[in-house]
C-alpha cells in the first residue's frame, strides 16, 4: 500500500516520466540517422537511447501503478526490474561485438550496472512490499530508485543528443595535457632538446 504521504510525489513523478518520454522521443527522432548507421558509434546511441527509454518507462509504469488503489506497486516493481533486467542484459551482449574499447564504452558500461544495481534493488524492494505491503520503508525506496531512474535517463538523453561533457577528470586530464606541452615546448630563443 502506497502511503498517502508520498501519493503526491507517485502524482508528480508520473507527469515527469511522461514528459521526458515525449521529449526522448524527439531526441530519438531527431538522431534517427545518426542511431541507423552501423558501427561502433551507431550502436552505443541505440543503447543510450534504449536506457532512457528503459528507464523513464521504469519511473513511469511504476508511478502511474501506485496511484492505483490496492497492492499493486509490489508486484509492478518487480515486474518491471525483470524487463530492466533483461534489457540490460540484451544491451551488453549487443555491445560485446564492439571491439575498440573507448573510454565512451566504458563509461556506457558503468551506466548499465548502474541500471543492473537499480533494478536488482528495486526488485528486491519489490517482493518486500508484496510480502509486507503495510510496510512504508520499501515502498520509499522504490520512490527513491524512480528518482535514480530519472537521473539515469536524463544522463543518457543528454549524452544521446551530443551535449557537451563537462566533468572533473577531464578538465582534469586537459590540465595536464597543457601542462606537459607547455613544458615540452622549447622556451623561446633556445635549441630544441637533442
């Protein structure tokens, strides 16, 4: 049983998910010949854009099953971990072939177990609300994974539609990198090193 405390945000999340499929969708299509190509690069946006598709769907079958009366958002946690799960596991073999591992596949990869940890979770949470259902921890933590779900969504449709990535080990990275040429670079009127 959903308690009422958190009807709302089952209420607000649902609008959420809903949105962010619809602006997905225009990503996707948007992208549509970029995803239809072969190769490395095609096949990693097919899986980003399926994880976001995966996750809202997620966020959202479970807000919309808990603002339906009854015991229903055990069972439907679980229910859709399985299809998270499957889709994870569909995903990873569709990127095994990909032989150049790039930091892009990596961190692509550290995504879907992000997804694996949310899912496994979520239906272990899932088979507790469905044995306990007066139980409102469980069912807070399934209110906590469709925020997780959201982040995870948003994180691929973002990097989908090619915006910029800005993150410390980069910025980091580049530092060094500047740093090493500047250092390399022959100071001003003397011989390069021999």
């Amino acid at each position: 049983m959903v308690p009422a405390e958190i009807h709302d945000f089952f209420l607000a999340s649902g609008g959420v998910a809903g949105a962010l499929i619809g602006l997905l969708f225009v990503a996707i299509s948007v992208s549509t010949e970029r995803m239809a190509r072969q190769g490395h690069e095609a096949q990693l946006h097919r899986v980003r854009a399926s994880a976001a598709l995966t996750a809202f769907t997620n966020a959202l079958v479970i807000s919309l099953f808990a603002l339906v009366p009854g015991h229903k958002i055990g069972p439907t946690a679980v229910t859709v971990a399985a299809v998270g799960l499957a889709f994870v596991v569909a995903a990873l073999l569709s990127l095994r072939g990909l032989r150049e591992a790039r930091w892009g596949t990596v961190r692509d990869l550290v995504f879907l177990l992000g997804l694996v940890a949310t899912f496994v979770i979520q239906l272990i949470q899932g088979v507790e609300v469905s044995l306990q259902p007066d139980n409102s921890g469980d069912v807070n933590t399934i209110a906590i994974l469709v925020i997780v779900c959201f982040l995870i969504g948003i994180q691929r449709a973002w990097e989908l539609i090619g915006g910029p990535s800005i993150g410390l080990t980069r910025e980091v990275t580049e530092l060094v990198r500047e740093h090493n040429r500047e250092t390399a670079a022959p100071e001003e009127g003397q011989p390069p090193p021999s």
